[in-house]
C-alpha cells in the first residue's frame, strides 16, 4: 500500500495518558444512573441509551473506565473503514512515518518494525482518523494529520527512512 507523501501521519508523541482517579458514579451522571440486573450501563450520563456494540469509558455500575482491545480495534475498523491495518515496510511508508490513514482508500498502515505496544498505539491512532474521517472531519481535505517525529522522541518510532531532524 504506497501511500503518498501528503498522506503520511508521523505519529511520534503516542504515549499512554497519566492514570487519574476514576470520578465517582454519582459525579459523572448527575441525573441518576440506569443500569440492568447486572450492573451493566443502559445509558450515558446524558440519558442516551446504549446501543453500540463497543462501548468506550466506563460500562458498568462500580467498574473503571475501559478502552478497545487491539482485537476490537480490528473489528471496528473492520465495519467501519472496510479493513484492518495493515503492517508495512518502512518503504511503504512515506519517508519518517510509523503509521499513515489515507482517506482516499480508507486504508491504514503500520510500520511493521515497531514493538507489538507500539503497533498496538499506532493501529489505534490510525483507526481513530479513520473514524474522525467517516465521521466527515476530513471533507475537502483529502489528506491526513501529520505529527512530525521531534528529536527524543522514543527511538523504536523512527523508521530507517527518517529524514534527518
């Protein structure tokens, strides 16, 4: 998957958020909890129902807040987009990138040198401009978000094909 130059996206400042404490129940929904026999969330703390098959944050009365595994981020780029990622060559990539969505295919690569974590981040940040994309944030653009590779950024996120900084 050739993916041009103006399509690259350098995802280089992934890294996985600080934990905070999770806010308690009654703060996050304001106006009363709806929940099923089991504890599991009917609604968000606006009173919309539930009704996706993923669901993002906190899914049940007491529990932590909860992000998509590796494998349903597959499946959701999978429904949405038509494909996986798929994992690359560096030379498939344009020169310095990790990772690229091209909104012309809806296509995502992954440069397959990276450890399985950071494949991992990068399929994940792939797959989200590939949501914001469907979700019409790209209209006219035709082009992806580039986050350029700075100097100390961990080393496993430069390809072999990095320009020098």
């Amino acid at each position: 998957m050739p993916i041009a130059e103006s399509l690259a996206s350098r995802s280089a400042s992934l890294y996985n958020p600080p934990v905070k404490p999770q806010l308690p129940i009654g703060a996050q929904y304001p106006h009363g909890v709806h929940a099923d026999a089991t504890g599991r969330l009917t609604h968000d703390n606006k009173g919309r129902e539930l009704v996706a098959q993923y669901i993002v944050g906190r899914r049940t009365v007491g529990g932590a807040d909860e992000a998509l595994s590796p494998a349903e981020y597959d499946a959701v780029a999978e429904a949405i987009l038509g494909s996986r990622h798929q994992v690359v060559a560096a030379s498939a990539l344009p020169r310095g990138a990790v990772g690229a969505y091209d909104p012309n295919t809806g296509r995502t690569a992954v440069y397959r040198g990276l450890s399985a974590e950071t494949k991992d981040m990068v399929a994940a940040h792939e797959l989200a401009h590939g949501l914001n994309d469907k979700a019409g944030d790209f209209v006219g653009l035709r082009r992806a978000n580039s986050i350029p590779i700075k100097p100390g950024m961990p080393r496993e996120l430069k390809t072999r094909l990095q320009r020098p900084q």
